[in-house]
C-alpha cells in the first residue's frame, strides 16, 4: 500500500505542477472544475452512504460554473487589488469562512455534535455546497492573479499546495515522533496537537522559502506569516472535517479512483478549506 501511494503521489505531482503553470487560464478552471465534480460524486456518498446521481447533479448546480466559464472565455487577469474589492469574490470567500468556522466547531465537539445533524440529508448536503464552491471559486480566483510576474497567479496557487503538503509531512513525522495528545480522538486517532505545531512550523518555514523565491507581492511578513499559520490550521481542519462525514456514513475511503490514496476528496481535502481562507486573507491584506 505504502508504494502504491509512493508511486501515485510520484506521478501526480509533476502533472499537478505542470497543469498549474502551463495550462491557461480556459484549461485549469476546466480541470479543475472537472476535479470538483468528481468530488460531488463522491460527497454524494457521505449524505446517503453510497453515491447518487441526484445527489452529484444538486451538488454541481451550486458551483459557479456560468462565471468560471465567462472567466475563462474572456482570459481574464486582474490584479492583486482588483481581486481584493471583487465584491462577488469577497462575498463567496466570506460564506467559505464561515463554513470552515461551523465545521471546525462540529468536528471538534464530535461525536456529541452529530447528534444534532447525522440524520438530516439536507444539512449534508449544504454542507457539502459549503465545501466545494468556495474551493473552486477560490483555486479559479487565486490562478487569475496578475502581477509583476507572469507567473504570479500560478505561483500563488502552487504557494498554497506547497503549505499544504509542507503540513502534511510535517505532521506526520512530529505526530510520530512527540504526539501525545491528541486533536480529535473520536474523528481521527491518529492526529495529535504536537502534529500540527509540527507541521504549522514547517510550512510556515517552506512558506517563507517559496514566497521569497516566487517573490511573491508581501507588505508585511509578520502578517503573512501569521496568514500562512491560519491557513495551515484550517488545511487540517479541512481534512478532520471530511474524516467526521465518512465516519458519519461509516465510509472508509471517498472513492477508489487514486491507487493508494482512495478518492479525490481524499487529496483534496485539506486544500478545499486551505484555498478559501488563504485568498481571504491574502487578498484582504492586499485590498
């Protein structure tokens, strides 16, 4: 399994880095909009404990596709303080924190929350909205970005993906060298608070490394190091998040369409709550 996982993240990553950098701005919100309609199918599950097809076609109707779309007809770039006063923009990351806070609440005071949510399909399923249109929305915004670079809007995205996996490695080899207590025993027993300082540390450092070397638009670092610290913390949230729904649906993996790793959501999860809170906060300090 351990190789499975090796070799799949082995290919993965050099195609996720080149779609980021070389595809246009038609071709990434298409794919990556395609990515977010896998993870409908897959949410699907955790609202009825198997996927359906009504489920993924109400998901994929809250996704912002007819703007992704116009964006991506019209090529469109803005800069750093355009995407910042977008009040749409602003609007659609707001809801997306706020989801993130309500979801951290849950899963944190889980199982004694679930009481109140597990039999309602409806709440799954806003839940769900709650979770995947700000990820698009945020992922398509943070690409248009134009700058100084050519590169900016990629970088950026990129940026965000390197804090997450930056996280996730480090969490894993502090957990497993100090973890005593534990986040959430009941959502996920194997994820402890020495875990996320340990990789909240490392990603902050691989975050200052990338920002420097992408030379990234930053006016005060303090700040943006603590943007970077909250971002991670959420990214892990996000994960424990997706952990509570499968346990709710008493689902081990969202799907099977990753050797190694199980389904997308499983990837992803992290990054559909690190997106939204990084673009709102990283635009807010450059509005």
């Amino acid at each position: 399994m351990l190789k499975q996982r090796i070799l799949t993240a082995l290919i993965l990553a050099p195609l996720v880095i080149a779609g980021i950098f070389y595809l246009p701005l038609a071709g990434f919100i298409a794919v990556m909009t395609l990515v977010t309609l896998v993870g409908c199918w897959e949410w699907s599950g955790f609202v009825h404990g198997k996927n359906n097809v009504l489920t993924t076609i109400i998901l994929a109707m809250s996704l912002p596709l007819p703007a992704l779309v116009a964006m991506a007809m019209a090529g469109q770039s803005l800069s750093l303080v355009e995407l910042a006063n977008h009040t749409v923009s602003q609007a659609v990351l707001v809801i997306g924190a706020i989801w993130w806070g309500i979801a951290t609440a849950l899963t944190l005071s889980y199982p004694r929350s679930a009481q109140a949510w597990q039999s309602s399909t409806v709440f799954k399923l806003v839940s769900g909205m709650l979770t995947l249109m700000p990820f698009l929305w945020s992922v398509s915004l943070l690409k248009m970005a134009q700058g100084s670079s050519a590169w900016l809007g990629a970088q950026l995205v990129l940026f965000v993906c390197l804090l997450v996996w930056a996280a996730d490695s480090g969490a894993y080899f502090s957990g497993k060298s100090f973890g005593k207590h534990k986040m959430a025993p009941k959502v996920s027993p194997n994820k402890t608070i020495e875990g996320l300082f340990g990789g909240a540390l490392l990603a902050m450092l691989v975050g200052w490394g990338a920002a420097t070397w992408f030379q990234l638009p930053v006016n005060n670092w303090p700040v943006f190091l603590g943007v970077i610290a909250i971002t991670v913390v959420i990214s892990v949230l996000g994960d424990l998040v997706e952990s509570m729904f499968k346990r709710v649906a008493n689902i081990k993996d969202s799907g099977a369409i990753l050797p190694g790793h199980g389904g997308i959501l499983d990837r992803i999860d992290s990054l559909t709550a690190a997106f939204p809170i990084f673009a709102l906060l990283y635009l807010g300090l450059m509005g």
